[in-house]
C-alpha cells in the first residue's frame, strides 16, 4: 500500500473559461488519480486525469458541465485513498 495522497495546491483555482487543464501539486501522488470537485449541492468529475509524477497531476474541468461555485477538490489515489482540500476551487 502506498502512502496516502496529500494535496497542497491546485492551479488554476478559478475556472472562467469553457475547458481548462488544472494542475494538482502536492506529494505521494501514485498512478492515475480520480479527481473530483465536490460542494454542498454538486459534485463535478473531472476528465483526463494524468499522474506525470509522485507530486503532481492534471485533469480538465469543463465549465459548462459544473455549477457556479466554490468547490473542494478530493483526489483519490488508484489505491483508494482520497485526500480533501476544501475551498479548492471556483466555477464561474
């Protein structure tokens, strides 16, 4: 079993434009992850996730497939563990 995933950044972390690549940052990244943005009322999945190295993935959001808002980002590792970082990211 890996270490569990930790993220620290994601960027871009405002979503204006109608398909845009996100960059997660952070440490024991392993495979290809699932990425999610998830709020209160609306949890988007993310398309295209790549892992390019054990701190860093990609993944696009495409903004007419989400709701306005404030979302948090859950990265699930391809071992099942997920971590949260709330207030991640904003659809505009």
């Amino acid at each position: 079993m890996f270490a569990p995933p930790q993220v620290a950044a994601v960027d871009p972390d405002v979503i204006d434009q109608s398909a845009l690549l996100i960059t997660v940052t952070g440490s024991d990244f392993s495979g290809v992850p699932v990425i999610r943005l998830v709020n209160e009322g609306f949890t988007y999945n993310c398309v295209g996730e790549s892992f390019l190295d054990e701190n860093t993935a990609t993944a696009w959001v495409i903004q007419s497939q989400a709701l306005p808002g404030l979302y948090d980002l859950e990265y699930n590792d391809v071992d099942g563990q997920v971590d949260i970082l709330p207030d991640a990211v904003t659809i505009e």
